[in-house]
C-alpha cells in the first residue's frame, strides 16, 4: 500500500445514513420557540419602490416585518463582493433588502417573521409595495452600464501573429447561463446565545468565510458569532457565499430574542439563487501553413447580472482568462473581458468558476480550425499539445504549468472509446435513418490555490483519533477519504477516527471548499499532521524498540528497526498522553488536472432528440487517493456538464428581464436517460509542486464534458457550429435549415 492509503477504494461511511434518510440538513433542526421568515421579492426587474408594511404588521401570529430602513437604522451594510480587478470602478452595493430601488425580479424588499411558515406566508402577501417600473435589460444584447473593462496578455503580438497566419479561424459563441439547482435549496437557521452572541445554522462550503461576510455585514465582531453547517445537499459555488437570508435571520433573532428560520422553496431558489456561467465570445486563432497555432485573441462580454457578487468578477477575469489556452503551444495570447450589468440575478462561481467557459472555447474554436483546416480534430491537437519535455511550462495566459503528458492521455483515450471503429457504427446508424457522430475535447484546470488549509489531529491513548478540519464537504466525501489517509498511515481502524468540519465553535480557521482544493490543501495539512505525530513518537518508539531514534523507521502504521518494529499505537500508549498536532499546510503552486472527453451520439432527424450512446473520460488528476470517490465526482460532472451542453438554460425576457425559468417545467435538468455509463479511467502523472503528487479533481468532470457533446453533436449533423444547450427543438430547427 502507498502512503495514505493512496489507490484504495474505500467505500463512503456517510452514505449510510444519506440512504436511508437519516442526514441532518438545516431544514432538520427545530430549536424551541423557532419562529419562520418569509422573503418579500420583487415583482418588477428594475423600479423605484415604495413599501406599506402596516396591515401585515398587524396580521395573525406576525412577529416582526423588516425593511431596508429597518436594517440601516441598526447600522446593517451591504452584502460584499469580494474580488474587483485593479483599475475597475466600485461596485454598485448590493443591499440586503432592496429600496428605494430594485434591480432584478425577485430581489428580496421585505422580512416578514411569524409564529408559522404558513402565518408569515399570508402576511407576506399583505405587505404592500407600490412600483414604478424603469427600463430593464434582461440580456447581454440589451445591456447598458459596465460593470469591468479588463484586459490580459500582449495584444501587440497577437496583431503580428494574425497578419502573418496562413490562416485565421473565427467563431462566436455564447457560454449558457445556469442555475445550480443544488438538491437541497438554501436555508437558515439562527439563534440567540448568552452575551449578545448569535449562531446561525446553514447549509453551506465553509463556515468561516461566512462567518466573517456576515460578520461584515452586520457589524459584529467574529467572536460574536458562531456558524454552524450541517449535512449539506450540494453546493456547487452557489452556498460559499453569505446571502441576504442569513443576515436576515439574524438580525430578527437578535431583534425577537429567539429563533427564526427560512428556507427557500424551488421557485424561490430560481429568482434569488447567483447563477453562473452567461457569455458571449468572439474568439480568433491564428495557424500557420503547418497547422500549428500562432495566436489567440478572444473578446468576452459577461453577463454580470444586476450586482456584482462575491466572485461575480472574479469568475470571467482571473479565474478563466489565463486558462483560454488551454494544453496548446501558444505563443501568443489576449483577452478583454467587459462584464455588464443586467436586471438580473447576480452571476457568481458555479461548478469549475471560468474554467469550463475557458475549455468550452478554446476546444469548440480547435474543432472548427480542424474543420476549416481540412484536419482530423485528433491531429490538429497533436501538432499543438505542449510536449513533455516543456514542463514547466509558461503559458501565455500568465500561469506555470507543472507536467502533463497531453498526447499520452489523449491515446489512451481513443483506445478506450474506440475511435476507430466509429467509422463502422456511423454506417450502422444511417442504415436507420440516425444522424451518428464523436467528439472529443482536452480540458486543463489551476486549481487548488496558494491560500492554505487548516487541521487539528489529535490522538487519545486509547485509540480514538480527532480530525477537525477547515474544508466542508458538499457530498465529496471528505468524511471518508481524510479519516483514510490517518487510518492507514497510521495503523488505526477507520471507525476509531472521528471527523469534524463546518462548526466555528471548534474549528478556529478554515478556507472550504471550492476550487477543488480539499484534498491538495486539507489533505496536505492531514499529511503533515501525521508526520508531526510520527516524528513526535520515534523517540518513544526507539526506546521500545531498544534503538536509536536515529535508526528507526516508520511506514504502515509500524516503527521499524533492525529486525524489530512495534505499532504508532504502542508508542502512543507507552508515550501516555494525547498526542495533538495543529498547523496550516501552504502549497507552493496551484495545480493543473487534466484530461480527454470522448463523447459518442445519435441523432433521430425526424425529432432533434440526441442520444449519448458512449462517453470516455480519462484524467491525469495525478496521485488517487480513493479511486471509488473520484469516479463519483467526475461522473458527477459530465452529469452536470451535459446538462449544460443539451438542457439548461436560465432565461429572462430580453427588453423586460421578467425570468422565463422558474421552476422544473421551465429549466430542463438531465435525467437518467440522458445519461450513458461512463468508461472513466486515470493516467496518474504526480503533480510535481506537490508533496503528495495531488491536482484535484472536483470541477474535471464538468469542464471537459459540454465541449465534447457539442463537439460530437457538430459531428454528427455535419456543422461548424451550434450553441448550447442543444435541445432536440435547436437540433430538429438546425436540421430543418440545412435541408432548405
């Protein structure tokens, strides 16, 4: 066995109790004398307004009814973004609760508190709010006001390189916008404490990030509040940031004296929940008579929505820009990325935050290149991948790759998918009338970042051992793959390790999660954790063993030396006291996973409808924890990535911005017959910035997926180009026009 229980397939401990209904999400907890709060929300996407609250103020079991002058009469701010590029104007504030004025239909204008869900509901509808509607953008078409102006790379060599190309490929393109959709909508639970100190109870990917927002917000100091997260039904981006519900309830239970509690119901969630992704690109590259690329220039505009969120800025600048060139050879390289407002739901991270719009891209524009090329896709890609032997490698796009083999990946790849018989399906499919085609796609990622992660071990005499930890889990299942690494490094049974997470009331510092960084930042902190405990007890070990410490080793959980070993848990036992190790890991470097899509359809002309008939993933996610683990997240992904590319779309009137979509009639989500087997495998290539050779692997899945679906389906109808999502009526309505 490797170290940490590398490789092993240990099977979730927390999925029992999600399977047979006896999780705790926030909408579980009942505290005594809980009371219930209703959002008010804006009917209108953008109107000045003027609010009546009195009748409802006086309705049945209503306790207390909140308004924007409510809360800035007890000095309660704005909800925060988090990240602006140097050089861009402030952002508009985002208030809590909307007035004089709102900017988007569903903005909550008033709290309503009573003693029932249903007696706060009735009451909502009798506070009475007067609109006078103003002009509303609901696309980037129609958009007004600027939000950033922002630019990367040397504009100046892209120009050279575009006037010298043998060829320039254009494409436009839209990046859909999508809801999350998480299983479990967004809730909160909060509570007042002895001293003036609050808790709140919330489904969310790290307690101390919103800790401190709320904290911000409400003007409290961080030892005031205690944050709690339970089990947590998905998270997606959408539950790392404070919303306005949290500090509402809040700031009632602090007001009442005694709980409140909201949660979202589905209809709710599609107006009030951030969405993501919503670009439109224009994107040019430059070959050469050999086919290799010269130059990238792409040209984005962002839907940023009617406020700019935590990481609503973040997203189309920094998190995605420096990733638009992808795993080619390309020397040179610019964006402008211009982010608009529109009277819309803010935009914020959602699963692989940039990263898939980047992918999308660049993998659509080298498949059309190698259609307009006279190419094969594969060996356009070969001519581009950046070799072996250039890692590290600098891209253009400002980061440092670590290593990869891209070729390698991509072989074994279309081994696995068959990629050349595809040639015989296709003849059998149009012997019935079906439209057959294959598409691949190579996504790269930087994940993880530099910020660090926390971790608390400890270990009793007796065998029972602690992790407290800074990330969240959102059904990764952190609960078991980090107890996995102590448990085998260290000798112990799995049962006898306890894991903690999401509570700041024991858990002093945490980053969460997001970025797929658990297992490279939480687990290195883990990793090392161990090796402090382990250094701690060689002395005791040696005195054991009747050696010098200086000769003893240690591996799977023994002390060895000479012809002798003992266990870490005789050491501890003899050592006698609970051993405890507490520090923060830092990497030196993001990381860089990678890997190749393969997605085989069917198309029926007569009705649109596609069908996934095969899909192939392998990835270099470098070193594998929990084989098992992994698979779910990256079939989790493609799950999440296919929606994209075949049905989700989160849609506003263009002139009135009133939302199309809100509600599973209006938002198409994919269903298990969408949805094939996935061949899923790995090619483990160590990241080499990284003690434990990690890359991560959360976000992989979605990233690589929605450009080999549209890849296979541009294919298969014989096209340059369609745009996503590719419904059975987008694909019947292409058909129909190339038939004319």
């Amino acid at each position: 066995m490797r170290r940490f229980g590398f490789g092993q397939s240990v099977k979730r401990s927390e999925d029992p109790r999600f399977l047979t209904g006896t999780g705790c999400y926030t909408d579980d907890v009942f505290h005594p004398g809980q009371a219930h709060g209703w959002v008010v929300r804006s009917l209108y996407p953008h109107a000045d307004i003027t609010i009546d609250a009195e009748a409802a103020r006086s309705m049945p079991g209503v306790l207390l009814v909140l308004t924007a002058g409510d809360l800035a009469a007890e000095g309660i701010g704005a909800l925060q973004c988090g990240f602006m590029p140097k050089g861009q104007p402030d952002p508009l504030p985002r208030p809590v609760l909307a007035g004089p004025r709102v900017r988007h239909a569903g903005e909550p204008v008033a709290f309503v508190v009573a003693e029932t869900a249903g007696q706060a509901r009735d009451a909502a509808e009798a506070v009475m709010v007067d609109y006078a509607p103003l002009p509303a953008s609901g696309s980037i078409a129609t958009a007004t006001e600027t939000a950033l102006d922002w630019e990367m790379g040397d504009a100046k060599a892209v120009k050279a390189a575009l006037a010298k190309a043998h060829r320039v490929v254009e494409l436009d393109l839209v990046n859909n916008r999508l809801a999350p959709t998480a299983m479990e909508p967004r809730a909160c639970l909060a509570r007042p404490l002895a001293g003036g100190r609050l808790e709140l109870l919330s489904g969310s990917q790290g307690v101390h990030g919103i800790r401190d927002g709320l904290c911000g917000v409400l003007g409290l100091a961080k030892s005031a509040l205690d944050v709690i997260t339970p089990d947590v039904g998905g998270g997606f981006g959408l539950k790392i940031s404070p919303f306005a519900e949290q500090v509402l309830v809040l700031a009632a239970a602090r007001g009442l004296g005694r709980p409140v509690k909201w949660v979202a119901d589905r209809t709710e969630s599609f107006l009030s929940d951030t969405h993501g992704r919503g670009h439109d690109s224009k994107a040019r590259l430059a070959v050469d008579a050999s086919g290799r690329f010269l130059a990238l220039s792409v040209e984005t505009v962002a839907d940023i929505g009617a406020y700019v969120s935590l990481y609503g800025a973040f997203v189309p600048t920094l998190a995605g820009t420096g990733m638009l060139t992808g795993v080619y050879d390309i020397p040179a390289f610019h964006a402008r990325v211009r982010g608009v407002h529109t009277h819309t739901s803010p935009v914020d991270a959602y699963r692989g935050a940039g990263r898939p719009e980047a992918a999308y891209l660049i993998e659509r524009l080298v498949d059309v290149a190698a259609r307009d090329l006279g190419l094969s896709p594969v060996e356009l890609r070969r001519r581009n991948f950046i070799a072996p032997e250039a890692f590290p490698y600098a891209t253009a796009g400002h980061h440092t790759y670590d290593s990869g083999e891209f070729a390698r990946v991509t072989e074994e790849a279309l081994k696995r998918a068959d990629w050349a018989g595809f040639a015989a399906r296709r003849a059998e499919s149009k012997v019935i009338g079906r439209l057959r085609g294959i598409g691949l796609a190579y996504y790269v990622e930087v994940c993880g970042g530099t910020s660090g992660e926390d971790v608390v071990l400890t270990i009793t005499p007796e065998g029972q051992a602690d992790i407290l930890a800074g990330t969240q889990s959102n059904g990764q299942g952190h609960e078991t793959a980090f107890p996995q690494m102590v448990a085998a490094e260290l000798g112990l049974d799995q049962s006898a390790i306890r894991y903690f997470q999401g509570d700041t009331r024991r858990i002093k510092d945490g980053g969460g999660t997001g970025g797929s960084r658990s297992l490279s930042q939480q687990g290195g902190a883990i990793a090392q954790a161990v090796d402090v405990l382990v250094e701690r007890m060689k002395p005791v070990a040696a005195g054991l063993l009747q050696a010098e410490a200086a000769e003893t080793r240690f591996a799977a959980g023994r002390f060895m030396a000479g012809a002798r070993s003992v266990a870490f848990m005789e050491a501890v036992r003899e050592h006698g006291e609970t051993l405890s190790a507490s520090l923060r890991f830092k990497p030196q470097a993001s990381t860089f996973p990678n890997g190749c899509h393969v997605c085989e359809v069917e198309v029926d002309p007569e009705t649109g409808e596609p069908h996934i008939l095969r899909y192939t993933v392998v990835d270099d996610v470098g070193t594998v924890l929990n084989p098992l683990l992994l698979k779910g997240q990256i079939v989790g992904g493609v799950v999440q990535g296919i929606g994209q590319a075949l049905l989700e779309h989160a849609l506003f009137e263009p002139d009135s911005a009133q939302p199309l979509t809100s509600s599973f009639i209006d938002y198409a989500m994919p269903r298990a017959e969408h949805i094939p087997d996935i061949d899923f495998s790995t090619v483990e290539i160590p990241c080499r910035t990284h003690p434990l050779g990690i890359k991560g692997a959360g976000e992989a899945g979605t990233i690589g997926a929605a450009p080999a679906v549209i890849n296979a389906l541009c294919n298969a109808l014989d096209i340059r180009h369609m745009d996503m999502p590719a419904t059975p009526l987008a694909i019947w309505t292409r058909l129909r026009k190339n038939a004319e």
